[in-house]
C-alpha cells in the first residue's frame, strides 16, 4: 500500500465511472416515476370527484324535474245558479255560505257529463270513483273564483283543474296497475280511465308554474303544495342578512386589520372570530331559540328570527373573507398613499378597499349562498312548521311566520306520499339554481371590479 493509496485520497478521474448528463439514473427514475404516479391520482381525484357531482345531479334532476310538470283535467263546467247561489241574489254574503261540498258536486257532475259526452267509461266505475280522479283542491280554487267574480254564477267555463297525486304519478310512470292494485288512492280503473281522458285530450301534463308560486299543501292534495311561502321566506331572510351582517362584518374587519391596535385583546378577538366560524349551524340555533325567542320574545318561525340566526352564523365567515381580501393589498400601496400625504381614513377608502372590494364581494356572497341553505339553526326555530299563508309585505311581514327552501325539503322528505319525494327533489333544484346564480354573480363582480397592480 502506498501512501497515497493508505491516506484516502480519491482515485484519479480516469479511473471514476464515465456518466453522462443524457442518461437516466436509478434516482432520477424514482423520480419521475413518483411524479407520473402523483399525476395520476390528482387526474383519478378529480374524476372521482366530477363523477360523484354528476351522479348526484343526475339523480336529483331524474326525481326533480317532474315536480314541475303536473296532470291536469280540462273539461267545459256549468256553473249551477241553483247549488252556488240558491237565492239568485249574487250576493257574495249569501254566496260564501256555500261550502267546497257544494262545489264539489257542481265539479262531479259537470266532469261526469264530459266524460258522457265523449262516450268515456270503464265497467266497474262509479261516479264516486270518477269524481275522485280531481283533486280536493280544485273545489278550494273554484269557491274563491266565484266569490271573487259572482256574475259568472249561471254561466260555462272552461275549467282546468288538478287530477289526484296518484293520476299525476301514473303519467309519469311512478303509479303502475301493479301498485294500484294495492294502493287504497287509486283503482286500476282509475287508470284505465285515465289513458281514454288522455287518448280524448281532457287529461294532460303541462308545466306547474303553480309548483314555484303556490304555498305548501296538505297531505291531503300533495298535487298543489308549492314553493311560494318557502322563496318568499328565504328572500326575506336573505334580506335581512344582506342588511345587518355585511356592514358590520366589513366595518369589523376594516377596523381589526387597519385601524385596531396589536395586543392581546385583538388577538383574543381574531381567536374568537375563527374559532366561531367553526362551530356546528345547529349551536346557532339553540342561541337563538334561547335569546330571541325565549328572552326577547320574537315571534318563532319568522322571518326575522331565522334572519337573525344566519347573521349571528354568517358574520364570522364574512369577517376572515374581508380581512383576508385588505391582507392581500401589497403595502406598497398603503405606502405610497400615505407619502402622498392621504391621511390614514383616505388611504383605507380610497386606494386600500378598492383594491379588495373583489374579494370582498365574493367573500361575501358565498357567505350569504352558504346561509341560504342552512337546515339545522332553522329548524330550531320553529320554521319547520306548516305554513299555508303567504306573509306580508316588507316590514309586517318579516314578523309573520314563513318558512325557508332548505327547511321546505327537509318537510317534504318526511312525509310518506310519493308526490311530496317528488317536490323534495324539485325544491332541491330551485334552491340548487339559486346557490349556482349567487357563484356566478360572485365571479361577475369579482371580474368587473378587479384591478392588477
């Protein structure tokens, strides 16, 4: 050995292994394995997750789409001076003493001599059989109509009226004559029926415009329930909202990022607001049952109540949006705004919260379209309840009871009857519509109001 050889040093280049740059090592082919594997399950991620939203759409609009389309009779109908005004006075006083009993038979009959006319019949059927194939809402309807207007007493119209939930459902291929065979709403002559009113154009599915603008139903006449009371509802609320939560969640955090002293109580305050955007919707609802109900006495299930409770739940989100969007303003401009000599309230104003005005209203409206579909604090509140009345107008209205869209699902998943399944989808889009119209205003604003620097 020698002493070159015993004291460590390295062997001369010639005798090292000749490698080139072009080639691949072992660590290099790790390497870009790894990266090829990462690729792939971000790609398997993302079709994974693009495949279970399209599922759920899928599933929703199949069971929703239907609630917007619903069966309905056409047939001429003499309105019967001698059942719906007996005196002959057309005196609506006189005339309101006519219950829907009275109206119910001026419908069988005048559905029954249609069906005479049009030499439409089933054996086996009676007329009780026939006349219950329309709806117990149409008497309802008819009644307000001729009160509304007596001087038709006497006269035919052409009356389209609602069939029963179960004729709706055999037009859409829920009801079959198998299940009518156990079903104690509908008869399987009651369908035979049905495919000669539709084969003679009295019986038709046409769009529901009903389905957005009428109140909620009885399970009695699952065919009317409507969205009307719950849009109305989560539009108030809403509302309110937009009023009391964003100004204060922006002045807050204007103040806390801009103006606020860094102490310990700022500190503590930042905390608080964080660890309340945390917690669960439903503790919302218990402070508000215990504090606006309970102690301040506001009416439940209102408008104002459920209003109060999304703000109270609302405010922190909207607090780390907007402090997070003036966070993102580069100093540079709070700098050269005050070595202009702008004061501390002119360079906040002028050149800070324009700049993240964008960011602002995004965070914002996601925060209000987050709030616009909260079940859990609502339902604590009492706006679970069966609301049948639309409330009134702004102010007045805010105090009447109302229900909301999330809570309108919720209701009408738990009910038995097949046509309220139907309209628990079909509210499922409404609202769906609403939250996508809400992100699409967000990315509007946040483009019309950006400015690069």
């Amino acid at each position: 050995m020698t002493d070159a050889t015993g004291s460590g040093m390295a062997a001369p280049a010639s005798a090292r292994p000749k490698t080139s740059l072009m080639a691949e090592t072992t660590l290099a082919r790790r390497r870009n394995a790894a990266e090829v594997r990462f690729k792939a399950y971000g790609i398997a991620a993302i079709v994974l997750s693009l495949a279970t939203l399209g599922f759920m759409l899928i599933t929703i609009l199949s069971d929703g789409v239907t609630a917007f389309f619903q069966a309905k009779l056409n047939f001429p109908m003499e309105l019967t001076a001698e059942t719906l005004d007996p005196k002959g006075n057309r005196n609506r006083d006189e005339m309101v003493k006519i219950t829907t009993l009275g109206y119910n038979k001026v419908l069988a009959a005048a559905f029954q001599k249609e069906l005479t006319a049009k030499g439409i019949a089933v054996d086996g059927q009676s007329a009780k059989d026939v006349a219950d194939m329309i709806s117990k809402d149409a008497a309802g309807k008819l009644r307000a109509l001729v009160l509304a207007n007596p001087d038709i007493v006497g006269t035919t119209i052409d009356a389209t009226v609602l069939a029963t939930g179960r004729i709706d459902g055999y037009l859409k291929g829920r009801v079959t004559m198998e299940t009518a065979q156990r079903d104690s709403n509908v008869t399987p002559e009651q369908l035979q029926l049905a495919d000669q009113l539709k084969d003679a154009g009295l019986l038709k599915s046409v769009f529901n415009w009903d389905f957005i603008t009428l109140p909620d139903a009885s399970d009695q006449r699952p065919e009317a329930a409507g969205l009307g009371v719950a849009i109305l509802g989560s539009a108030y609320m809403m509302l309110i909202v937009l009023i009391t939560c964003v100004p204060v969640g922006v002045a807050a955090s204007i103040y806390l990022e801009e103006f606020a002293p860094k102490n310990f109580w700022t500190d503590a305050i930042e905390v608080n607001i964080s660890n309340l955007a945390a917690v669960p919707s439903i503790v919302f609802g218990i402070l508000g049952l215990a504090i606006f109900i309970n102690f301040a006495g506001l009416p439940n299930s209102s408008s104002i109540v459920g209003a109060l409770v999304l703000t109270l739940m609302t405010l922190p989100t909207i607090i780390i949006a907007t402090r997070a969007s003036i966070r993102a303003v580069p100093p540079s401009i709070r700098d050269a705004a005050l070595g202009i000599g702008a004061s501390k309230m002119q360079m906040v104003f002028h050149h800070v919260l324009p700049l993240a005005m964008p960011g602002i209203l995004t965070g914002t409206i996601l925060g209000l379209a987050s709030a616009l579909g909260e079940t859990a604090p609502l339902l604590l509140i009492g706006m679970v309840a069966f609301v049948d009345n639309y409330p009134s107008a702004p102010i007045a209205g805010f105090l009447e009871p109302a229900t909301a869209l999330p809570v309108q699902v919720f209701g009408w998943a738990q009910r038995s009857d097949p046509s309220f399944i139907e309209r628990s989808s079909g509210a499922i889009i409404v609202l769906l519509i609403f939250l996508v119209v809400m992100n699409v205003l967000a990315i509007i604003l946040r483009r019309r109001f950006e400015r690069r620097w």
